[in-house]
C-alpha cells in the first residue's frame, strides 16, 4: 500500500468547528455566551414585579450590559487577537508570569 507523507503544521491551530475556529477559540467565545446566560436569564433580578406590573430597574440592566459587553470584548480578543506574534491569552499568560516572578537586580558600581 502507497503511504503519503502529511505535513504537520507547528503554527496554526487545527480548525475543527466548522473549518473556520479551533477548540481554543470556542472555549473563549463561549465565555460571553455563559455571562448571558447567567446575567440576563438565570439572574432575574433586574426584573421589579409589582401587581401585575413588571418595570426594569435600569441601573441594574446598565451594569449587567457594561459586565456583558466587557466579557464579549475579553473573548474575541483572547480568540482572534495576536499579539507580537502570540495568541492574546498566551501572550497575557506570559505578561503575567513575567510581572509576577522575583526578579534579581544586581547593582555593580564601576
């Protein structure tokens, strides 16, 4: 039987939902997916009943929207955002590690 050699690619991610994300970035744009849900549908709590009356209290809907739209931001740029050549979530995951580590200064005088 004939075998065939298939290049493996070390740069890109494997497109897999759909041909067009990877898993990683459906896990980022799952996460404004779940805000909302837990916001805006589980979370009733904008909602003022009275008798037969329901009013919206807009201070809470405004924050809720703001915790929203934020949560949107962070997903698309973790998912499709590069950053000096790194995704954006490795690329903070990396700025992280760095500002949190000890570092050592040494100061010689000359």
């Amino acid at each position: 039987m004939r075998q065939f050699s298939i290049p493996f690619q070390m740069q890109n991610e494997d497109k897999i939902i759909g041909g067009y994300i990877s898993i990683r970035q459906l896990m980022w744009l799952l996460v404004p997916m779940v805000v909302f849900v837990k916001e805006f549908l589980i979370d009733r709590s904008y909602i003022l009943n009275s008798v037969n009356e329901f009013q919206l209290n807009e201070f809470k809907v405004l924050f809720k929207s703001l915790y929203l739209i934020a949560a949107i931001v962070m997903g698309v740029t973790f998912a499709f955002v590069n950053l000096s050549g790194l995704k954006a979530d490795k690329f903070f995951l990396k700025l992280l590690m760095f500002k949190s580590r000890k570092k050592i200064i040494k100061y010689e005088r000359r």
